[in-house]
C-alpha cells in the first residue's frame, strides 16, 4: 500500500535540496557561531547570511529576526516578554487560535493576573473586526492583541493589514501566529505594521526544531531563554546552523516557486471540493474552507454525514487504507475536548459527526485524491 499524505498543515516532507544542503553544513561547517577563533567566524558568517536572506523575504531588518525552535516558542517568547518585561495588562485574541498561544494566554493570565478578552467569531470563525475595535476602543490598560492569520483547522484567513492599522489607532500592540501562512503568502512587513509573528520551517518543507520571531526594532523584548548571548541577547543557547540553513533554504525555494505551487495545490483542493460534493452526498465545509477569498488555498476541512457511533473509528479506518490526515471533532478518541475549533463553531449535531482535516502540498496528485475521495465515499456508505 503506497500511503496518500495529506496532513501538510501538521507537517511537510523535507525538500531533497534542502536535506543536502543541510548534510553538507553539518560534515563540514562544525564551529560554535559565538567562537571567535576562524572556525567559528565562518559559521556566523553563514548564520547571519541566512538571517539576512530571511529577511529580505518580509523586506525587514536582520536584526528584527530571532531564531528559535519553532512557533511554539516564537509564540511564547512574544507573549510573554510582553506581560513581563512590556507592561502588557490587556492580552485580546480568540478562543480558536493555536494552543501554543491559548494555552500560553491562560498560563499568563493565572500566573500575572493580566486582563484577557475574546473576540466574538461569526457562525463560520471568522474574527469579529467591529467586535474587536469596540474591544480596543475600552481598553485602557497597554494591550496586545494576538491573532493567528490563517487558522490551523479551517483556514479561515485574517486580514492581517487591516487588523495592524487597527492596533496602531489604538496604540495596542499587534503579535500573530503565521505559522500556516510564511512560505505560502508574502508577507511585506513594511506595509504591514505588525510588531511580532512566529513562523516555523516544517510547515514549508523545511526541517522540524527551527523557526523565528519576527520583532519589531525597538519594543524592548526580553528572553524567556536565558544563558548566553546568542541572538543579540533575545534567546540564549548555541544556534543550530544546519537547521537555519535548511530553514533558509526551505523559505527561499518556497518564495521562488510561490505562485507555481500555489496555482498547483489550488487546483488540488478545487478538484477535491468538486468530488466530494458529487460523490459523498451529505459532506459539509467546515468554516469557509470551500472559499478561497476567505480561506486557504492549502486545505480542506470536512464534516462527513457519518452517525455519531461510527464516528469515532472513522480516521482509524482511513489510517488503514494508507491515507494519512488529521481529525477534528468533538468525538476524538482519547480526547475529552475534541477540537476547540470546531468546537466554536459547529452545531452539537455536527461536532457528533467526524471532521477531517485534508491539507495539501505539490508533492500531491490528482489521482491520491481520486482514490481518497472513492475511500471516503466507501466508507460513508458503510458506516452511515
């Protein structure tokens, strides 16, 4: 059985270039960055070659990006620099972001007290931008409003200009997770005013364990890292050159082959809507997923007509047809919560149902659809 992989939101298979030019830094590029002795020059001089080439990518500074071991970290960093050396009493964000900023949130706001609101979301999960001036406009603590521009489980995408320019009129400070969006949109920071994002390389066909922080020069932000002073004192501990340079390399093929691929895995996912909406009767798009004005080209998810006894086994079965993707339902075996996602915005009926998150990449072909869908249309028909 040749496996169908289509979970590319959780994770990307690692370029073959990538993967080379990464072998290549660690036979034969060994010095520690912070040495000063020659061995170690080269080494800084290929790290800070690769910031500045990252950079470039957000038309930002070098020094505005901080190296980290992913988004995870990137996300805790921002946060909570700005609750303890910010002065930030007011955190704004929703109750659909990724878990690395909720969680993070919740933490910070047991541990410091901090104020915390949540933005309304409409029926489909977008952010409620009239609900989130009016959350602004009262605020009279120094806010940061965190919010993801494309949501992990649905796509549902942001409009990360406008929400900036908000912040800016009122003087709160503006972070979001673009974790499922660098390497698959530009992103001009310049015209965007953002203060923080969080980008990690696995999610554009890089390698797992590295990412960065986008902070903007000037705001003060303090390690939650502490040692050494490596990352111009914003995160301690030796750098892990080969992996910056697989994320370098991962984002400028990403950049360079942008449109290409995103034409290609666009017409993946229109193929995929069409023949779901023929072949399995009942299927629903969670959120706006079937819209590509207001969601991502690189997903779909799917809530299949399948009774809430079935349910539960329903990714079970599909794993054993060699089809590799993510659920998404308050069904979730193991899990008492399910996801807090779709949680937010699926009726009871629907969350006893299975959601399936399919997302794609270039490495996919109409013909691992093809074979998904007829799975898919099998086993409804089974399990119904």
């Amino acid at each position: 059985m040749t496996p169908i992989y289509l979970d590319n939101a959780a994770t990307t298979c690692v370029r073959e270039d990538v993967a080379n030019k990464m072998a290549e830094v660690l036979k034969s590029t060994y010095g520690n960055p912070s040495s000063t002795h020659s061995v170690g020059r080269y080494s800084k001089s290929i790290l800070e070659q690769c910031r500045k080439r990252i950079a470039s990518h957000f038309n930002v500074k070098s020094s505005e990006i901080v190296f980290t071991s992913g988004g995870t970290e990137a996300d805790n960093l921002v946060l909570r620099s700005a609750v303890y050396d910010l002065d930030v009493k007011h955190i704004i964000s929703s109750k659909i972001e990724h878990h690395a900023v909720g969680h993070t949130i919740e933490a910070l706001q047991l541990s410091s007290q901090i104020k915390v609101s949540y933005v309304h979301l409409t029926e489909k999960g977008e952010v409620d931008l009239k609900h989130l001036e009016e959350l602004l406009k009262n605020s009279s603590e120094k806010t940061l409003v965190s919010l993801m521009h494309i949501n992990n489980e649905i796509g549902t995408i942001l409009d990360l200009k406008f929400v900036a320019e908000l912040c800016k009129t009122y003087d709160a400070l503006f972070h979001s997770d673009t974790v499922q969006s660098v390497g698959h949109y530009h992103l001009d920071l310049q015209k965007i005013p953002i203060d923080f994002l969080a980008a990690s390389a696995h999610k554009f066909h890089g390698p797992k364990g590295i990412g960065f922080a986008f902070v903007r020069s000037g705001l003060g932000l303090q390690p939650i890292i502490t040692g050494g002073s490596q990352e111009r004192g914003c995160r301690a501990g030796t750098e892990s050159l080969h992996d910056i340079v697989g994320l370098d390399e991962s984002l400028a093929i990403a950049y360079t082959h942008l449109e290409t691929e995103k034409q290609f895995i666009s017409t993946l996912k229109s193929y995929f809507i069409n023949r779901l909406k023929s072949e399995v009767p009942g299927v629903k798009f969670n959120g706006y997923c079937d819209d590509f004005e207001k969601s991502t080209y690189t997903l779909v998810n799917v809530c299949l007509p399948v009774s809430s006894e079935k349910a539960p086994l329903f990714l079970f079965q599909l794993d054993l047809k060699g089809i590799a993707c993510s659920k998404g339902s308050a069904c979730q075996s193991g899990s008492d919560k399910g996801s807090h996602v779709l949680t937010e915005i699926l009726s009871q009926d629907d969350l006893k149902k299975p959601s399936i998150r399919f997302s794609f990449s270039s490495y996919n072909t109409k013909e691992e659809l093809d074979n998904v869908v007829d799975v898919l249309k099998n086993l409804v028909l089974e399990t119904a």
